[in-house]
C-alpha cells in the first residue's frame, strides 16, 4: 500500500509541483494550504509523513508543530519541514519542536526533498 | 507586552532603591556627625568654663590679697598689745595705705573655729561692699574690715566670651556681683541647675530671654560663683554649620542618586528599545529573504523537474533553453542569498554563533561540493592538507559563515579560470593561526583595480569581458566574515596567470 503524504503549503506553485513529483513517485498524497487545516487532515488521515512549511495563513509551521505534539494519537507522525526561512535560530526552533528534517527550499532539489522522504518512510 | 512588565518592574525598585540609598547617606553622615556635634558642645563647654575659672581664680586671688593685708595688720596690731591707741593708729595708717578697705576695727571673736568669713555683697553709698572678718590668732578679737570690691569687679568684667557672650558672678545668696545687664539684680535660680559647688554647665533661657550655655565656676575663698555665659547660637555655631552641611551633603546625595537612577532608567529604556528594534530588524529580514525567496524556489522547483524528465524527455533545444532558465533562476537565488547576508551585517543583525570546528573536515566538505562544477567546465581542482600527521586543532569559529567564505574563494576561483586551469586550495598550520589559501590559473586582477576588489558589487572589467555572470559580492563578503572572526584576508595576484587569496584564522 503506497505511503501517505500530506504537504501542508500555501503557495500555489510549491505545493503543486510538490504533490505532482510526490505523486509520481508512487506516494498518496494530500495538501492543506494553512496550518490549522493540515493539523486537521494530519488526526483524519494519518499520513505517514507531512511535508510542512513554515510561512503559512492562519496557523504558522512552528505553531502547527506545537498543536500536532500536543495530541498523542499524531504526535509521533514524522515531519519534514520545507521552508524559506533559513536563519540558524529557526532551523533549531524547528528541529527542537520535532521535525525530522530542516530543508531551505531555495538550496534544494525536489530530487533532494525525495531523497529525504525515502530516508524517512522507505 | 515584556518590554512592559520590565518597565514596571523597574518603577517597584526604583523608590525603594532610592529610599535605601537616601537611609544609607543619611545614617553615613550621622555617623560623622554626632560625635562631631558632641565634640562642639563640649569644646565650647570647656571655653566657657576655662573663662570662668580664670575670672574665679583671680577673685580668690584678690580676697586672698585682702585677707594677707590684714593679716599683716594683725600682726602689727599684735605687736603692740593691749595698747589701743597704738592699735588704732595703725587701723589709720592701714587704710591710708590701702584705698579699697573702707574701714577695720576689732570686734569681739565671731568664729570658734578660727577661720575668716566673708560676707556677701552689699551696697554702702552706692559702692558695692563685702566684710571680711579674720580672727587674730591666740586673742578673742577679730578684724572687721569693709572692703569695696567695684574694681575688682570692674576688672573681672572686663574678661570677653566670645563676639557676644557675657561674664557674671553672684554671691552665695545669690546676689549680683556683677552682670552685664543694668537693672538685673537677682539670678533666677531655677533655671541654674548646673550651678553647684563643684561647677558646671546647661543651657537655660537668660533674663534677656536668649537660650544660652552657661558654664559656672565656684570660687571657694571669696564664695561667688563665676558664670561665663554665651548665646548657643554663638558656643554652638560649628555644630550648626556642621548640622547645615550634613543635611546639604545629604539633599546633593539624594540629588545625585536620582539623576543617577533617571539616567539609568533612561539608559535602559533606550537599551530595550534598541533590542525590539535590532529584533523587528532581524524579523524583517527574515521575512523579506523568504517573500523574495518564495517565487524564485517556484521557478526553481518547477524547472527541475522537467529537467529532471518528470514529466517526459526534452529535446535538446529544450533542455538548453531550460538549463539557462533554471541557471538564472539560481543566480538570482544566490543574488537574494547575497543581498540578505550584507543587509544583515551592516544592520548588525548578522549574528555570529563560534563553535569548536574542524577546519580541514570543513575545507574538505566545501571542495567536495564543487568537485562536479569543476568538472563541468574543465577545471582541475586539487585540494591540499598539511603532509605533517599533526591535525589541525579544533578552531573556535562560526562553521557556517567560514564556509560560505572559503565557498566565494573557490567559486570565484573556478568561475573566472581558463579551460584546462587548475584550482589549488590548500591548508597549513602555523604558530598561532591557520592558513587557508585558494590559487587559480584564472584571469588575475589588473594592478590598478586591486584597491577595490573587496568591495561590494565591484567587478573587474577583464571579469565583466568575460560575460561571467556574477554580482560582485562574493569578496565582500568573505572580506566581512573574515575580519569578524578576527582573521585576515589577503592576495596576489598577476593579470592573465591567476590569483591566490589567502585567508588565515587565528587558532585561540
């Protein structure tokens, strides 16, 4: 059974092309462009891995991170965050907060991004 | 809302810091002060006290005078017996001799025990008088003599207390012997309490109604008691000038301390400010990098994965076209990446974080990652360690900011070189730093553009020939970090054969 992914991502661009090579790299995937609705779809689906970035309306990354550690039956779901933000401080806030992985989108490839995920959930 | 809080915390220890303070000068000047106060009283006390000894010890002297001539008398009158008249003759020539005794006959013994008694101040046609009555020794009369004492007294006046102080003496039934003040005849004894035998001193309000210290003395002979009296604020003035200048140095303490506090206060605030302020500076920033970050990755990413063959196989034409659009693309990333870093420095807001690292590991990793550019354009890149087995120790440096540094070198290094060029970077230990250099068979500096080379968005014209793209940035910025970590950046170079720049770090 393929592996699920939820890319919770706000910009239009970003999050199409990233479930369109999600998809075609064999994973079921889901998207919610705020924090409040990926925290949300992340206690109805389950995924195995969300995609989170950190900019976002209504429901900041970090504070999505904060929310999701808080309910035991998805606390435990990995996270890899996909953000512009690139300042040392907010790559710790990230990582200290649960995230799996810390990748500035500018300086990375999609490639880059499936390598991880594979890392993460095979 | 904590920039608040900090500031009431403030206003709660503000007063009571000032309050505590303003305990502390006050106590520290009481300290000095009231044994100061203490030794004016009683160095006044003593003054006035020595003024009325002297003044005593000359009315017992002059009493004794009185009583040694009649003593003299005495003898002679002895002399010739029972004889009266010789007696009286020598009364007579006695007084003709002696202009203050009024007169002096004999009377019959008053005293049993032997001893002259002197009587106390009487007024006789307006002289003032006293009696002294001294036995003759082995007979049963004594000498009556009347003795006026106005120049005695005169003199005795004439001793100063101070600028206004006043000298009086009083008999032992308390009549005036002398005063100052026409018109006083009695001395109210209440308010004299110090006076005794034995001497003394108090303050009292005088009949002139001024609070005064008085200090007594009591002549034992002649039986008056001698006061030297001065106003308080005269005996006192040193205590009330040092009770003025405690208080003065106490308001300019309490002055000092809450300009000190205000300033303080002030300083803080100005402090705090410049923190948000350096804080939304850094936020803003943050932001600006991700809103022009966030298109750029779009394009980016999409790009990718057509050349990537997500979506299909591309012709050639195709990925050519794509490659250039991707290749801008990530310039203009690296621009933005660029801009943001010396926007930050000269806001401040470019936060170094030093750590233990490895620098050769470090070098290692960043030549690592140019290995397949390096390829691409036909350019060798070699990177040389230390031949010694000695490591390189740990350096304290930010890993980050060095390694974007030393990436400007290589970048540069590789971009402006010849086909078939080589790239040599290398790494050496010396006595207290470490050397990092990046040589190139590049295109080299002209001589009379070398003064510029670090500076932002400069680029040499035979580089801007070449159609190399690039910003002009890159030097900047490793200069900037460079000199942060407290190291040096320099070169050599020679135009057409390369350049080599060198950056050393210092190991402590």
């Amino acid at each position: 059974m393929a592996k699920v992914v939820l890319v919770i991502e706000d910009d239009i661009y970003m999050r199409d092309v990233l479930v369109a090579k999600l998809t075609k790299e064999g994973f079921t995937v889901f998207e919610a462009i705020d924090g409040s609705v990926g925290l949300d779809m992340t206690a109805q689906k389950k995924p195995d891995l969300v995609v989170l970035d950190i900019i976002l309306p209504i429901m900041n990354g970090f504070d999505y991170l904060e929310a999701k550690a808080k309910v035991s039956a998805i606390a435990n779901i990995p996270v890899i965050i996909l953000s512009n933000l690139g300042q040392r401080e907010d790559v710790e806030r990230g990582m200290k907060l649960g995230a799996k992985d810390y990748l500035v989108k500018a300086h990375f490839t999609p490639n880059d991004l499936m390598v991880k995920v594979r890392s993460c959930i095979g | 809302m904590w920039y608040y809080s900090r500031v009431n915390r403030e206003k709660l220890y503000a007063w009571p810091l000032v309050i505590g303070i303003g305990v502390i000068f006050i106590l520290s000047n009481i300290i000095w002060l009231v044994p100061f106060m203490r030794d004016v009283e009683q160095s006044a006390e003593r003054y006035q006290a020595e003024i009325a000894y002297r003044v005593a010890l000359r009315a017992d002297f002059f009493l004794e005078k009185k009583l040694r001539e009649m003593g003299a008398l005495a003898l002679d009158i002895l002399e010739v017996g029972a004889d009266k008249k010789k007696a009286d003759a020598m009364i007579v020539k006695f007084l003709a001799r002696h202009a203050d005794f009024v007169s002096v006959n004999l009377i019959p013994a008053v005293s049993s025990d032997g001893e002259y008694s002197v009587s106390s101040i009487m007024q006789d046609n307006g002289k003032k008088i006293i009696r002294i009555v001294a036995p003759l020794p082995y007979t049963n009369v004594s000498l009556n003599a009347v003795v006026t004492v106005g120049d005695i007294i005169i003199s005795l006046a004439e001793e100063r207390v101070g600028t206004s102080g006043r000298l009086y003496a009083i008999d032992a039934l308390g009549n005036i012997v002398f005063h100052e003040y026409e018109g006083v005849t009695r001395i109210k004894s209440d308010s004299r309490a110090f006076m005794s035998i034995d001497g003394g001193t108090g303050t009292y309000v005088n009949e002139a109604g001024e609070r005064v210290l008085g200090a007594s003395v009591f002549a034992p002979s002649i039986g008056w008691t001698v006061v030297a009296e001065s106003p308080l604020t005269e005996a006192w003035a040193n205590k009330y000038n040092a009770i003025t200048l405690a208080v003065v140095l106490m308001a300019m303490g309490l002055v000092f301390v809450v300009i000190l506090i205000v300033s303080f206060k002030k300083i803080m605030t100005i402090a705090m400010r410049e923190k948000a302020l350096h804080k939304a500076k850094s936020e803003y920033i943050s932001l600006l990098a991700h809103q022009l970050r966030t298109p750029l990755t779009g394009t980016k990413w999409n790009i990718k994965t057509l050349l990537d063959g997500d979506w299909g196989p591309l012709n050639v034409k195709q990925k050519r076209f794509l490659t250039r659009g991707y290749e801008t693309n990530e310039q203009m990333i690296r621009l933005v990446n660029d801009l943001l870093s010396i926007t930050r420095m000269e806001n401040g807001t470019y936060d170094f974080h030093p750590i233990k690292t490895d620098i050769t590991a470090l070098l290692t990793h960043v030549v690592d990652t140019f290995r397949d550019e390096a390829r691409r354009v036909d350019v060798r890149l070699v990177l040389k360690k230390p031949r010694t087995k000695k490591r390189i120790p740990l350096i304290v440096l930010d890993a980050e900011k060095i390694e974007m540094a030393i990436n400007n070198l290589i970048d540069n290094a590789i971009r402006y070189n010849k086909r078939g060029g080589m790239v040599e970077v290398s790494i050496a230990r010396e006595v207290h730093v470490v050397r990092i250099t990046v040589a190139d068979t590049g295109v080299g500096i002209p001589a009379r553009e070398k003064a510029h080379i670090f500076s932002p968005f400069f680029r040499a014209d035979n580089v801007l020939k070449m159609q190399v793209q690039g910003f002009g940035l890159g030097l900047h910025i490793a200069h900037n970090i460079v000199e942060k970590h407290r190291g040096t950046i320099t070169f050599v170079t020679k135009e057409n054969e390369g350049t080599a720049f060198t950056i050393t770090l210092p190991l402590r």
